[in-house]
C-alpha cells in the first residue's frame, strides 16, 4: 500500500472511532488502531511483570515497575511469577516494523509484543498512558480492555534545545527526556556549540571552556556553564534507556564565536574577541583556508564522537556572513587553488572536508539546509529551516531531509498556537515521490529569549502536537484537531503533576499594558491572564519580585514614578522573568502629542500617545513602548496645554543593529508659545556605537542655560543612512519636558 494511502486510512479509521472513544483513552500520540473492550485489568501488588531474559528486556521491565511505583504507588514483585495475573513482555518478529508494538489488556493479564527492544518501549509507554492520573497511593488500579496495534509514521521524532546561548542544567535536560520518551519523541539533538557559549569539554582544548563557556554581560554579571565528559555520558545513558537518540552539534565553520574567543588563531583576522553577549549572526567564524583549523575540529570531534554513540553528527554550516572572509589573502588563494567560484564555494569545501572526516570515522553528517547551496554529498542528511524551497533543493540532491523550518518553538504562541502547529504537514509541499527522502521532523528550541526559568512555557503543549503528528502522519484537518485537543485536555494534569510549567494553547501566561491615566496623574497597568490563576506579584523599587511581594490580577493603578517590576505566578511558581518598566513623570506627562507622518504600523504603538505616557522604552523593541519608521525622518509634537518654564527637553532613541534600528543622525529641537513663531533650540549629532549586535538607548536632550518658556514642542529627526543596501530604522519613546 501506498504511505499516503496508508496514513489516510489511520486517519480515518482514527477519526470513526468517535471522541468519546477518545475521551475515555486520553493518548497521546493516539496509536494507528484501537479496539477497545469489555472490562478491565485490576493493577495491585500480586501482578508481576515477565520479560525476555536480554539485558534491554529486563531494563525495560524495571523501568515499567519502577514507572508504576511512580505513577499508582503500586509496588510490583520484582520477580515474575508464573501463577497469577502477569504484565508479559515479549520479542515477536512477527510485529513488523522497529517501532512497531502490539499491546493486548484483558481481564487476565497485559500482554505487549515488539519485534526489537525499540517498540517494545513504546508499548510499555503506552501502557503508561493508560494508567489513571491521580493514582498514587493506590491499592490498585483498573486499567480498560483495549487491543492495540501501532506504528509510528516517521523515524526521526526530534527535538533540539539549542544550550549555547543559554544554559541549561543536566536536571533539566533530564526532565525533558522523561516528557519526551512519554509521548514518543525519539531524538534529542543538542546543540552544544554557538557564538555565545561552548557548552562541551574538550580535554584537548580546555580553554573552550574556561573562555568559551562564559560571557560578561551587559551589567557586568559573568554567566555561562559547560557539561563535562561525564555529564555528557550520563545524559547519553539516560536517554538511551528512554529510547532516545542523542545526537551532537558542533557549529561550523559559523557561529564560532565562543571557540575563536578561545583560540583566536582559529580566524583569518587571528585577533583576540570576547564571547558575544548580543544575539544575530557574528563575522567571528573558523577559517577555511588554515589547516590548523582542520587540525583544531577533527581533534575536537574525536573527543566529542566516543561521546555519542549516535551514528550522526550535526555540524550546523549555517549564518557564515556576507563577506566573512573578503579581507583574508589565503581565501583568495585557496578559492583560485580550488577553482572554486567564491566565497559560497569557500564554504562548500569546508563542509566537504569536514563530510569526509566523519565518513572516515562512521558518521553521517547532518547539516542546515545551506550545506547545499555549493554542493553536498547526497549522502548528508539536510535539516531545513527555510521552507519548502530548502526541502526542495534537498530533494532535487537527492538527500534525506529533517524538516524543521514549521516547528520553531521560540516563534511566539501569538504566531505558532498548537492548533496552527498541529495541523502543519511534516512533508511540506512534497510529492509521495519526494516525501520517501523525508525522514522526520523537528521541533527546535532556539535559546535568544529562553533559559531553564521560562523554556517549558514555549515547549508544552506545543511539543505534544508536533509527537502526535510526527506519529501518526498523514494529514490534518479541524476535526482531527478536535479530537487531539480533546485528549490533550487530559495531558494537563499530568503535566502538573510532573510540575510542568506549560504555557496556554494561544497566547502568552500574561502580557502586560500600561497606560498613562492623566486624569489621576498616574499610571494603569493591565494583565492579559492566559490561565484564570496566574497572579502578577510585583515591586515598585527595581527590586525583584518574589511569592512574598504585593501582588494583582488585571489590573493596578499607580501613583508614583519609579522602576515597576512584575512577574507572573502560577500556583506559587514564578513562570518567567521579571519584566521592568520605568515610569517617568514631566510636564509632558499626558500632554497631546502628534506625529508627522505615521509610524510603521507594525511599530505604532498607542499611537502619538505613546510619546507622552510616562513609560521609557527599554531595549525590547516589539513592546509597544516604541514608534518606529522605515526611512523616514519623523516629526514630533507636543501640545503642553498651557505656556510652561522648561529647562530641559529629551527624547529617547533606540540602536540595535542587527534589526538595523539606528540612532538617527542629528534631532533638532524648537519650541513655540503660540504655534506659530518657532525658535530652534538646538541641533544635536549623534553619532553611532559601532556594531554589536547589543540594544542601546540613548536621551537626547536640549539642556538650556537659562530657563525658557514654551507651550509647542518640535522635535525632528534626521535618519541614519542607508548601508549596504540595507534600509535603516528611526525608533523613539518618551518626551520629557522638565
């Protein structure tokens, strides 16, 4: 049968079981067949487990015990009896399929048939699910008849948590694991290596580690954090007895920052760096055209693969900038040597090289989808990040594809809610040909914006919908998303038990909006909740917020300036980091503001208002805070109602380069008492910080003398440049007039 033909027969027959069927086997991913039945199988302490005599078998039938210790408080005999009512675990080659499992519960006994250890696992996972929520402390437990029949569609069931630029502890990695192997996730790729961090020992190269690994922040703080060899092993192990694979990234030749902050010889410039703090794409890369920087990588790699019994290696190839390499003469040599069209080429032979290397060593190489882009050996496995027109050009070279471009689990809830990640096709756009060279998926976590506090609220639910598809394949429509989200429903209590800070289905645990309340000469700030007992608790003084601090719900009314910290809490757990808002208060505090012409609607704001409602933008660009335009030179205007005594007037103004927002070049302020007669105040050039992929925030200000009277404010700023062809963006926040 057809693959397609096949899955939409699951589909279907799936979907004629009815939710109610659904309701009552709350699984997740629900298997390819199910028969339910009469009755059910009483779980006490007289049931022991039987399992082949192999070493996997007998771990696995621990891990079952144990998990039924876990979840009912039951505990199991630990070793089988012959007599009596039996959970019976066997290896039948019968089962075709290496994931396949069949799992039988009857009145009499459990019985789940795999043809490999693999897909005896899962059946055992399975029986897991079945178990009730809530059971432990339990004398027994029921568990429903059921026949169950299951295969999962694609092979590579993957997550990535990128831990290079933030770092995540082995417990958490642990836990994640667990969730993993509980609803059939089977890869774990970790990416090890990025700009901001080295996160692997390297006993060849210890400095990766004592530079690398660290970085000093903005506020002067040192963070970072490695996993030694060990740690590494232990993780492995883990996963390995969860059925999953655990494969390494080490970035190359791009996003290098942290090894060349390290070894600086290991750049064309040979000059020392310090690991970046900032986020974006670094010109700070491995260069191709020194073979110690071979040398360097195949020593790496040979301490990193015995690590990693996985037969693949993931070495990224992806972000080497525009012109990384323009001013290194042995490039050009090399490039003219190899006869290769330019630096696009340059790169090219490096991931060749570093192709045949890991060849050479029994490894399959796995690369971003711009490992194709000069040319790649149709035996690497591409992962593509940039839609079907990446999956295409893998498919045209022939290579086995991992699609990830769907699934980026930093994308914001707003923008990649469960349902709209559900009903996303794993195969993209491919033909039944093409989508024979799609191996599977992945979710990855990319870690700008998420750490150990705050990474689960981005993962759960969304990783449960991507295991359901990624398991059972074919393709999804509203009713197929009714009864996931039916059985998903069912999940929460799990997870909760599992302390699982899962974030809503749609939207965000709390957003937050201020507001100037003028009439009351302070401020109002609203809570979007998206669960009904998320608290905001919250400090006035910059200090942070804990379990002890006053707290709201929707809304709080403030007087005073000052630095406003909140933090969301559910369930006496704060779910994310605080987030700061400073509050000022100045004869333009309300006043009626008017902008010439509109900013970008993407970056509008409240409107003009915005200018004058006490709140400073921070270097978060996307809060509202901001009005942005795209080359335009705005103007700004103030009605202060009143001729009022200043001395001082400012704007703030925003660069961060790598969204190509710059200080503009020069603000003129002017004030009038009638709106009619002007005078210029001054004219201020600014000029800007040097790129470094950091936010920064300036006040502009007109500091007079003497003290002037004005009832108009003007202010008019002249955009930065445009460079490299690139357009530029002017942003502003707050008027201040004191």
């Amino acid at each position: 049968m057809k693959r397609n033909t096949w899955r939409a027969c699951l589909l279907a027959m799936a979907l004629a079981w009815g939710a109610l069927a659904h309701a009552e086997l709350a699984l997740v991913p629900y298997p390819a067949h199910v028969e339910e039945g009469k009755g059910a199988f009483v779980l006490d302490k007289q049931v022991s487990i039987e399992a082949p005599a192999d070493a996997r078998s007998q771990e696995i039938a621990a891990f079952l015990r144990d998990a039924v210790q876990a979840q009912a408080g039951i505990d199991l005999p630990e070793h089988a009896v012959r007599k009596g009512r039996r959970i019976v675990l066997k290896l039948d080659p019968a089962v075709t399929g290496e994931e396949a499992y069949r799992l039988d519960v009857n009145p009499r006994g459990i019985e789940i048939r795999a043809s490999t250890d693999k897909g005896l696992f899962w059946g055992v996972q399975t029986l897991r699910q079945l178990l009730p929520v809530g059971a432990s402390g339990s004398v027994k437990v029921t568990i429903p008849t059921v026949r169950i029949e299951d295969v999962p569609a694609f092979a590579y069931r993957g997550h990535m948590l990128d831990v290079g630029r933030h770092f995540y502890p082995v417990a958490f990695i642990e836990k994640q694991l667990d969730l993993m192997s509980y609803y059939k996730l089977n890869v774990f790729r970790w990416h090890l290596t990025e700009d901001q961090g080295w996160r692997i020992e390297i006993k060849r190269y210890p400095k990766l580690t004592e530079v690398g690994a660290w970085r000093t922040e903005a506020d002067g703080s040192r963070y970072g954090g490695f996993y030694t060899q060990d740690q590494i092993r232990e993780v492995v192990e883990y996963a390995r007895q969860r059925n999953i694979m655990v494969i390494p990234e080490i970035e190359m030749p791009g996003h290098s920052s942290a090894a060349v902050a390290a070894y600086p010889e290991l750049s064309c410039a040979k000059k020392p760096i310090p690991v970046p703090i900032g986020w974006g794409v670094f010109s700070d890369v491995f260069c191709p055209a020194d073979e110690n920087v071979y040398v360097f990588l195949q020593n790496v790699l040979d301490e990193v693969l015995p690590l990693f019994p996985s037969p693949y290696v993931h070495i990224g190839g992806d972000e080497v900038p525009a012109g990384a390499w323009d001013h290194c003469d042995d490039c050009d040599k090399l490039i003219r040597e190899q006869g290769l069209e330019n630096e696009a080429g340059l790169q090219s032979y490096f991931i060749r090289r570093m192709q045949v290397y890991l060849a050479g060593k029994g490894k399959t190489m796995i690369g971003w989808d711009e490992v194709l882009e000069g040319g790649v050996d149709p035996a690497a496995v591409v992962e593509v990040w940039r839609g079907d027109a990446g999956l295409g050009k893998a498919f045209a070279n022939g290579n086995r594809v991992i699609n990830a471009s769907p699934y980026y689990l930093d994308s914001p809830l707003t923008r990649l809610a469960v349902e709209k990640l559900y009903l996303v096709d794993p195969l993209g756009n491919a033909d039944f040909a093409q989508s024979k060279l799609v191996w599977g998926a992945e979710a990855p976590l990319w870690s700008e914006r998420a750490d150990p506090l705050n990474a689960e609220q981005r993962l759960y639910p969304r990783l449960l919908a991507f295991a359901e598809r990624l398991w059972r394949g074919g393709s999804a429509d509203a009713a197929a998303y009714a009864d996931f989200h039916q059985r998903l429903a069912a999940q929460y209590p799990r997870l909760d038990a599992w302390q699982v800070a899962y974030a809503p289905e749609d939207r965000n645990t709390a957003d937050y909006a201020i507001s100037a309340n003028a009439a009351h000469d302070g401020w109002r700030v609203s809570a979007q909740r998206g669960f009904d007992d998320v608290v905001t608790h919250y400090t006035t003084d910059g200090s942070e917020p804990t379990a002890s601090s006053p707290s709201f719900t929707d809304v709080l009314d403030l007087k005073q300036p000052g630095t406003l910290r909140v933090v969301p809490f559910r369930r006496g757990r704060a779910y994310d980091h605080p987030r700061s808002f400073q509050l000022e208060r100045s004869a333009a505090f309300g006043a009626a503001a008017s902008v010439d012409p509109a900013p970008d609607a993407a970056y509008s704001g409240h409107g003009a208002a915005t200018l004058t409602d006490g709140v400073l933008g921070s270097d978060e660009f996307k809060t509202g805070a901001w009005l942005g335009w795209e080359e335009i030179d705005p103007k700004l205007s103030l009605d202060l109602g009143s001729v009022t005594e200043l001395h001082e007037v400012s704007v703030g103004v925003l660069q961060q380069d790598e969204s190509w927002i710059w200080w503009p070049r020069k603000v003129r302020f002017a004030a009038s008492e009638d709106g009619k007669h002007w005078s210029t105040l001054r004219e201020v050039k600014i000029k800007p910080i040097e790129r470094d992929h950091v936010g920064h925030i300036q006040r502009v200000a007109y500091t007079a003398s003497r003290p002037f009277r004005a009832r108009y404010l003007r202010i008019e700023l002249t955009r930065h440049p445009a460079e490299d062809g690139r357009h530029t963006w002017t942003f502003v926040d707050e008027i201040l007039a004191r």
